[in-house]
C-alpha cells in the first residue's frame, strides 16, 4: 500500500500524552506523519520521519486531528430566519420554534432532506470536521422518523433516534400517548437504522420519567444513550445520563454541584454546545467547573435551524475559550478527543499510529491560533481516511 508523509509541519496535535511535550495535546514540534492506507501509521519529529513513496511539504503549518462534531440536527428542510430575527430583537428562545421545522421537514421529499444535509456536511467538512453525528427529530411521525434516519445513514454512522425531541404536535393533549409511540412503534420502525437513542429532557419537552422509559426501551433495542440535559434550567437530565451511563450529556449549561460531581465520577461526556447560547443569547455553561472537577468535556456545534445555526468548530472553540474558561488546548481537545470520548470513539479524534487518518492543515503555526485569529478561515487542508478531501483556502 503507498504511504504518504506530510511533513514540516510546525506544531502536530496528537492528542497522546505519552508523544511529545507530553501535555493531553502530545504536542510535536517541527513534525511528520505518515499515512498508509486510510491510517496513521506513524507520527513524529520531522528528522526521524521513515521513507515514503509520497510527501506532502505542509510548509510550517500546524497539523491537527479532523474535528469530532458529536452533536448537530441536520435532517431538517425549512428556516427560521424570522425566529432568529425576532430572538435578537428581544424574543426568548423557547422550545416551540422546533414545531416549525417539523412542518417544513414533514412536507420535504427524501432528496431534498438529503442534498441538505450533504450541504451541511460538505461545509462542516470545509471548517475542519471529518466526523459527525446527526439526528432526527423533525419527523415525530412513525414513517418521518425513519426516513429522517435513513437519509442521516446515508452519510454518517454516527445516527441518532431522537422521536423523543419534542412531544409531537398530533399529541399535544396526549403526551404519554406520545411516549408510548416514541417506545414503540417508533422505535422499532427506527431502531435498525441508528446507533443511538436521545431525549430532549428539559421542562416543556420530556420530564425525567419521560426521558427514563424513552432511552431505557432504545437500550433494550440495542440504542445506546445519550440526553439534551440541563440547557434551559436545572433539572434531572444529567443525573439520569449518569445513571443510565449515557455516552453524553449534552449541553449542561444549568448544573448544580451534584450533578457536576456525577459527571466527574462517570464516564459520560458533559458536551458543551455554546453555539446555542451564542444563538440565543442564553448564559455561557461553565466549563472551567467542569474540568477542575474532573469531567471530561466535549465540544460541539448542536447545528440546527432553531437554536445554533452553525456547523464551525472553530467558532465554537473561539466562544468556548473567550466566554467558557476553557484554555485553547483545552477547547483544541475538546472538539477533537472529546467528541470522539462522546461518541465512544478510540479511532478518531487522535493523529497516532493506527487512527483514521483524519487531519487538518491549518493556515497558522499553532492550534492556538483557532482562538486567536476567531472567525478567519484558517482551513488550509483538510485530510479524511488518508484522502485529502479540500483546500478550500488556496492549498
Ligand atoms: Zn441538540
């Protein structure tokens, strides 16, 4: 098999504390990797690079891995320019704007609701994320929450059933009627084409009782949990994801100390979406709290036509790094190992031997410049299963 190496690049991000400066990023100066296959076989000081048939002279550019979006609503047709438009005039976000999108979503052919969401992904894919979950939710049908999983399948494994993310507008005076739906017929209509089951359990959507019958009858089809917890206000969201050991828990923007402790003593992610509260003006979640507790914190873009409309990690790192307390490293290892831990991923979201070999150039020296330079496209390069797959920038 050829093997390629990208060498002269200025600083490598591993994400190995046992590679480099020894920090969580592993960081390498003056570095290589080498490329066979759709893997990284190896990485390292430029000088001790093993010969290949091909180079790639990155030309003293950073190298990180392919940003790990763990979280985004892609499976939608229609906009909410109005909402947002009103929102920023002084309007609070609330949970009914979703009603809106499940409209234009039901209405949507098959192709329509695919060539969207490849929109979306090839834009993501310009910004730097080489993988990607995405859910339903805009269906709340039977038949419209399975095809919005057949069409996310078509281009991501990383598929969430979320029947279960509004109470459907057809059971607005019946919602344990609704529940019933989304635990049976639903789910066994959608389970064959996802990975994972998510509740939306937040006051006005589904209540702890609700959320724990909804992801405990996806674990009994084989889904594996994950939960839209404590975004709007406090609740039981969190506890439940660690309890149920949800891969995730996302959002965490309302946490009490008990919760922040059950995240820190588990091995749920606490995913932090900031976009969101960028999008509705909503206060930051604290993420300095969480990692001096312990957790293990994620970040993610949450795109979607209501709450976050973007689909830049770069932006979210910006966000998370000027308005979160997170350091750049931090923000940089959120948005790549640690979408990877929230999605239970060992194979991406790190640059060492046998990982996806999922990179981006940067058209910068240093990772930290994501933060620094925040919303310059500094995408020079972006590599995906040993195939380079853009320059969007002139590369
Ligand atoms: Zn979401």
């Amino acid at each position: 098999m050829t093997t390629t190496a990208i060498t002269h690049i200025s600083a490598l991000v591993t994400n190995d504390p046992s590679l480099g400066d020894a920090s969580p990023l592993g960081l390498i100066q003056d570095a290589a990797v080498v490329i066979e296959g759709d893997r990284v076989v190896w990485t390292g000081e430029s000088s001790k690079a093993p010969a290949t048939d091909n180079a790639v002279d990155a030309g003293g550019r950073a190298v990180i891995p392919g940003f790990v979006d763990s979280h985004s609503h892609l499976v939608f047709a229609g906009d909410r320019t109005q909402e947002f438009n009103a929102r920023m005039s002084g309007r609070p976000y609330s949970a009914g704007g979703i009603r809106t999108t499940v409209a234009a979503t039901r209405a949507a052919t098959d192709e329509e609701l695919s060539a969207n969401v490849a929109r979306y992904l090839a834009e993501a894919l310009r910004q730097g994320t080489t993988t990607f979950e995405t859910k339903s939710g805009y269906g709340l049908t039977v038949e419209d929450e399975a095809r919005a999983l057949r069409v996310a399948a078509r281009h991501t494994d990383e598929v969430t059933f979320l029947g279960a993310h509004i109470v459907s507008p057809d059971y607005a005076d019946d919602p344990a009627g609704y529940v019933d739906l989304v635990t049976g017929p639903m789910l066994d209509a959608c389970a064959p084409h996802a990975r994972w089951v998510d509740v939306f359990c937040e006051r006005g959507a589904f209540d702890g009782d609700q959320a724990r019958a909804i992801l405990t009858a996806g674990r009994a089809r084989g889904l594996h949990p994950r939960v839209h917890a404590n975004q709007l206000g406090h609740g039981p969201g969190v506890q439940l994801a660690v309890e149920l050991d949800a891969a995730s828990a996302d959002h965490c923007t309302h946490l009490t100390d008990a919760d922040v402790d059950a995240l820190a003593h588990s091995a749920t992610v606490a995913t932090l979406l900031p976009g969101a509260e960028f999008s509705t003006r909503a206060p930051w979640p604290d993420a300095r709290r969480l990692l001096d507790a312990g957790a293990t914190v994620a970040l993610s873009t949450d795109c979607n036509p209501g709450s976050s409309f973007t689909s830049s990690l770069p932006f979210c790192i910006a966000l998370a790094v000027r308005d979160m307390g997170m350091t750049p490293d931090e923000a940089l290892w959120s948005a790549t190992a640690g979408g990877a831990a929230a999605l239970r991923r060992d194979d991406v979201g790190r640059l060492t031997p046998g990982a996806r070999a999922d990179l981006v150039v940067l058209d910068a020296p240093s990772h930290v410049h994501l933060a620094y330079r925040p919303g310059v496209p500094l995408v020079h390069q972006v590599w995906r299963a040993g195939e380079r797959v853009a320059a969007p920038y002139g590369g």
